[in-house]
C-alpha cells in the first residue's frame, strides 16, 4: 500500500506584539525612543513645512536679490522661474536639517541649540549647495530651465561642479543657522510677539550673512571677481535684510501655528 503525502499549508508566522516587543526591550531603550519619536514626529514635521513655507514667501525676493548682486538685469524673466527646483531641494535639505537637529536636541539637551544647528547645517549642505547651484542661475536669467543649469554644470567639472560654492555657502548658512535659532530663544525670553521677534532675529542674521551670501552668488553664477558690476559685498543690503526678516518671520510664525495643532 503505497504512503500518501500529505501537504500542510504554510502559514506566515504571527508577528510578535507590541507589549511583547516591550518586554523584550529594556525600558531605557523604550524611553529613547519615545522621545526620539516625539522630537522627530511633532517638531520635525512643523519645522520641514514651516522652513518651504518661508522660502516659497521669499523666493521673489530672492530672485531680485540675486539679480542684483549678480549684475543681472532686474525686470527680465518672471520672478518666480525656478522655484519648483528650488521647493524640492529645500524641502530635501529641511529634512536632513531638522532629522540631525531634532536628534542632536534629544542627545544634547535644550542648550547646546547652537551647536546641533551647526552641525545639522553641516549635514544638510549635501543637498542644499547643489540647490543653490541649479536655482540661483536660474533667478540670475542667465539659464531659462534648470535642465539647462544641470548641463551646463556638470559639463564644467563634473559632480564636484556643483558644490563649487560649499565655503562661501558655509560661511552664510551656519551662521545663520545658529545665529537664528539663538536669538529666536534670547528675544522670546523678553518679547512675547513672535513678528516683533522674527523681525529683530532676521535684521541681526541679515547683517551677520550678507557678505558671504553675496560671494555664494557669484561663485555660483560664476560671475568673475574683476567684472565692474561686482561692488561691494554690503551692496542692496536692504534687500537682504527684508528677505531675513520675511523669512524668519514666515517660518517662526507658521512654526508656533503648525506646533499648537499637533496634541
């Protein structure tokens, strides 16, 4: 007589549970996770849409600043050529941003802001300076789609190309990074308007920035250090302070806005 076979269906193992899971982790590891998670859930998403919200107020702005300290003519092209770009690379380097910061602040603690805004600005110039290479000809109208700005920077020196302007970017942004959340936190000790404070923070950043973020500009556009409509670094410094002010104002205000709707 001959055996018969019989075929078991196969069946995906259950997956343990969470309460499971918690009795297998140790409760430190729990509680760091927790806070990570808060940190990261309820500050890093306000925090990503706040900072897109600011640069979309500012990029017209931005583009007439670049023109300017670019030699450009002011009124040529549509002001807001590039900023689909422009949105998708600020919101890539906020995310980097604010995913190190937001991290760096459950690690270090509240008081070393400074320092964790360094280092998450550090972190986040891997896709924030080939933004800036890519957007800023484009507001400068030398480049009329950032298709053309990719080929011609790339074919000027490869990948490397686009991070031509790292040290200027650098000695901009950082500052800017620690001088802003810093300052946000000293005049709120005092002020209890958070216009009032982001428009101090954005004049104070303004006059701490604008000489590295003109030379960001033109090593960018790749404007030649001898050409007569290069001026002074402090040149059309209003612009830039009202581009400071609008941007650290948008971004705090809508900050506090999109934090209080979370529970």
């Amino acid at each position: 007589m001959a055996a018969t076979t019989t075929h078991v269906p196969t069946a995906r193992l259950p997956r343990p549970s969470l309460r499971r899971l918690q009795r297998l982790t140790p409760p430190r590891c729990i509680e760091r996770a927790r806070r990570v998670r808060t940190s990261c859930t309820f500050k890093f998403a306000p925090s990503v849409v706040s900072s897109t919200t600011a640069f979309v107020a500012t990029y017209a702005i931005e583009t007439l600043k670049t023109r300017l300290q670019a030699g450009a003519p002011v009124f040529v092209g549509h002001p807001l050529n590039g900023i689909r770009a422009g949105i998708v690379f600020s919101a890539i380097g906020a995310c980097i941003y604010f995913a190190i910061y937001s991290h760096l602040i459950v690690l270090w603690g509240q008081e070393q802001v400074v320092m964790a805004s360094v280092m998450a600005s550090l972190f986040a110039s891997v896709a924030r300076v080939p933004g800036r290479a890519i957007v800023r000809p484009i507001q400068s109208s030398r480049f009329e789609h950032w298709t053309h700005v990719v080929a011609a920077v790339y074919a000027s020196g490869g990948v490397l190309a686009f991070y031509r302007g790292l040290f200027p970017y650098l000695m901009d942004e950082v500052p800017e990074a620690a001088t802003r959340f810093f300052l946000y936190n000293f005049f709120s000790a005092f002020l209890n308007h958070t216009t009032l404070v982001g428009i101090l923070t954005g004049l104070v950043t303004a006059m701490i920035t604008q000489p590295f973020d003109a030379m960001q500009t033109r090593i960018m556009c790749g404007i030649n250090n001898n050409d007569n409509n290069e001026g002074c670094l402090f040149k059309n410094f209003h612009i830039k302070a009202f581009t400071e002010v609008v941007e650290s104002t948008a971004f705090f205000y809508s900050y506090n806005i999109l934090k209080n709707l979370l529970p």
